[in-house]
C-alpha cells in the first residue's frame, strides 16, 4: 500500500527506505518537492520561500494538536520540554524538616555525632561554648539537573517524501 505523502511512521532499522526521509529537521528545496511543501509549509522551519524542513522528531515525542481552549494550547509545529530540570526553590512542597533530640540529660560537650539533649541544670548564657553540627541543620541537593524523560524505545521516525497526495474529507 502507498503511503500518504507526509505521512509519518516509526521504523525499527537505522535508515530511511526508498521514498521516505528521516524526520531530523532537514532542509528540502521547495524546486521539486511542492507538493510536501503544500502539506507542510514552514511549520517547522526553512524560510517557505527557497526552502522548508521536514519534522525534527530527534529524542522528541510526538504529540497531538489542539487549538482548543479546555486543554494546554498546542498547536501544528510546536516543540517544547526538556530533557534534564534543575529544581528551583518554587517548585519543591511546602515542608519541614524535624530537629531530632533526646530527652535524656545531655552527657557530651561537643555536638559533632550527638543530639540535642536535656541541659541537666537550668543554664542561660551570652555566648555559647560550642556550635550546633552542621548535619543538624545540613543542606541537601545541589542543584543538579535530574532526568526529565519517561521510558522510551529508539528507532526512527520517518515522513513519506512520495506518495498519495493526501485528499480532504
């Protein structure tokens, strides 16, 4: 069976056959292929007047349209997401993070290794004789980027460049 000219399918071998292109974003001259380009236009790149570019599905998912207003706006051509995210400050919950102690009288001096204790006598003072350790309060995270991609299979997407002048319902 032809193929619709510009239609898309997923082939599991590392080359385009006979008749199609792989959709990695090249440049075709409009000379010789009008009848893609009137499907496809500059939607996804070239400047429509020497050139156009075929879908760049590389490490991409494709989705469908919508120009409705009861869901996310995503229209013909888009390309969005990320591949890695680096959390900010406004993206994390709402929480908080518990001081860990002990009831019992406190028995070390240093708080290195130790918790918050119970001082056994009442004693206030003006400067402390020892700070809290650092992994008490210790920062976590670093502000590397961590993987933003769902699970995926690899093969190629590729666009029918001859075929059957797709006719409209």
């Amino acid at each position: 069976m032809e193929p619709f000219l510009g239609e898309i399918r997923f082939f599991p071998f590392p080359f385009a056959p006979k008749g199609w292109a792989l959709c990695n974003g090249a440049l075709l001259p409009l000379n010789g292929n009008q009848a893609l380009f009137s499907l496809l236009g500059a939607v996804y790149g070239g400047d429509g007047k020497n050139n156009f570019a075929l879908p760049d599905l590389r490490g991409r998912v494709p989705v469908h349209k919508n120009n409705q207003q009861d869901r996310p706006i995503v229209p013909l051509g888009m390309s969005a997401g990320e591949e890695t995210h680096v959390l900010t400050t406004n993206e994390i919950p709402a929480h908080t993070h518990t001081a860990t102690g002990s009831n019992a009288a406190a028995n070390e001096k240093t708080s290195t290794g130790n918790y918050w204790a119970q001082a056994s006598t009442t004693t206030y003072g003006t400067t402390p004789d020892t700070t809290m350790s650092e992994s008490a309060l210790q920062t976590v995270g670093g502000s590397a980027p961590h993987t933003n991609m769902q699970p995926y299979l690899v093969g190629n997407f590729c666009i029918a460049i001859q075929g059957i002048y797709p006719p409209r319902n």
